[in-house]
C-alpha cells in the first residue's frame, strides 16, 4: 500500500480487530518501513491493550533480526488460568526465564550462553496462545506482524521446573491433551534445536530498548510442540517430563 505510514493508526485497527475477534489480510494495512515503525506501532498497541507485566516472547525474523513482543493476556495456572478463546487460536508449550540480574546492552564482546544461564533466576513451564489480527500472520509482513504483537493472544506461566531443562528440554517426553482430545504426544522438540538461542540473541542486540531484560523480566524462549490449532474451547493438560500444566481456554 501507498498510503503514509502511521504507527497510531495501525496500532488503533489493530486493537479494534482483536477486541473483535476478527481478521483482515495484510494487503487491507499501510505497512511499517522498518523494525522502528514496526516497534512503535507495537508499544501504542500495548498502550491500547493496557499491558503492564512483565512478560515478553522472543523470536527472529525472517532475516535473522531478534524481535520481542509482550504477553498478554498473562495468567499464573495457580490462580486458576482461563483464556479467552477465539476461532483460529493456536497454542504452544514452551520454557520461560526469569532473569536474577540485569543483561544490559553491551558493546564489543557478545554475551554467551553460560553468562545468559548465570543471569536466569528460575525456570517454569509455559504455554502460550496465539491468534493474528492479520489473516496471513507473518506470511507476507514479518514487521507487521511484530506490530502485532508477533500474535500473542495469551500466555499461562505453570510451575516451577528445574533448571537444567534449559539444556534438556528437547528431548524430554511431551504430551498435550485438549478438551479430552491428544493433540501432541512425543519428543518435545525447538525450533533451534537450543531453547536459549533466541533469547542469546536478543540479549546481543545492540538496537533492543535500554530498559530491556532488566532484572525480573519474565521470556518465553519458543515453542517445544509446534503450533496446534485449538478448534474448540476446553480443558487443556500439559505433561512435560513428570511436570504438569493444567488451564483452559474459553469462549469470550
């Protein structure tokens, strides 16, 4: 599309399709230049969405540029999560950090791994759902997909795991049941095959905000199941290893 970009305005269409549960391909949006424009449509559309944890996702795009996206809505299984349901929703179990100490953006040598571990204060399993505003996702427009909060629909933080299954986790047996249906039942697998790939990466980005991965921050480090499609509302239970998670999505 011609029309000038502005990040409010995405930001507003954005919001009013997810509060309707409703798509729009992405040839329907003005589309962000850049990973900036992409980012401050992002933050006016957290503003919308009136997120104020402390939870963030992170993946890469498409050209290998670490990109973040907050969790919301975010829900401890412990207080009894429920998440909203829409036509469409995916899910996903993954691993989440939370960081002991600030990884502050650095210049010159890159963090590595072990300093990233050493910086992580616990360990949890996760799930995460997700649905588009956009009809295509990142298929056609990876930044306006960031702009969309890279699909977040909802995150639920499970229990505490041990932290070795930030190296073991792949591997480890996984089973997922939905609305008394198995939907995954197998090896649990990364799409990096390292859980802790990602978040490497972003700690090493030097254009991340000054403010990031501050002590406290909670990430969830990618999906161990893929993305399955929730066709209905109901019950879900996650078993990985000897860990169980437990919550439910339902209808809005």
């Amino acid at each position: 599309m011609t029309e000038i970009f502005d990040p409010r305005s995405l930001a507003s269409t954005l919001h009013r399709l997810r509060q309707s549960g409703r798509q729009e391909a992405t040839s329907t949006f003005a589309l962000p230049a850049d990973l900036h424009q992409a980012m401050e449509a992002q933050n006016f559309l957290a503003a919308a969405d009136d997120i104020s944890n402390n939870a963030w996702k992170v993946t890469v795009s498409p050209e290998g540029q670490a990109v973040t996206g907050p969790l919301h809505p975010y829900a401890e299984a412990v207080s009894g999560a429920d998440i909203p349901w829409y036509p469409g929703l995916k899910f996903e179990t993954e691993i989440a950090v939370r960081l002991g100490k600030d990884l502050p953006i650095r210049a010159g040598k890159p963090y590595s791994r072990a300093e990233v571990v050493e910086a992580i204060s616990s360990v949890y399993l996760g799930a995460e759902l997700l649905v588009s505003a956009i009809r295509e996702s990142g298929g056609v427009s990876f930044l306006l997909f960031v702009a969309d909060r890279l699909g977040n629909s909802g995150y639920v933080l499970g229990p505490q795991i041990d932290r070795s299954l930030v190296d073991t986790a792949p591997g480890t047996s996984l089973k997922v049941i939905h609305a008394g249906r198995t939907i995954y039942d197998g090896p649990a697998q990364h799409p990096k095959g390292d859980v802790l790939t990602w978040l490497v990466d972003y700690a090493n980005d030097g254009l991340r905000p000054e403010a990031s991965l501050k002590t406290g921050a909670l990430v969830t480090t990618g999906t161990l199941s893929g993305a399955i499609e929730l066709t209905e509302p109901g019950e879900i239970d996650i078993l990985l290893g000897d860990v169980r998670l437990n919550f439910s999505v339902s209808k809005a």
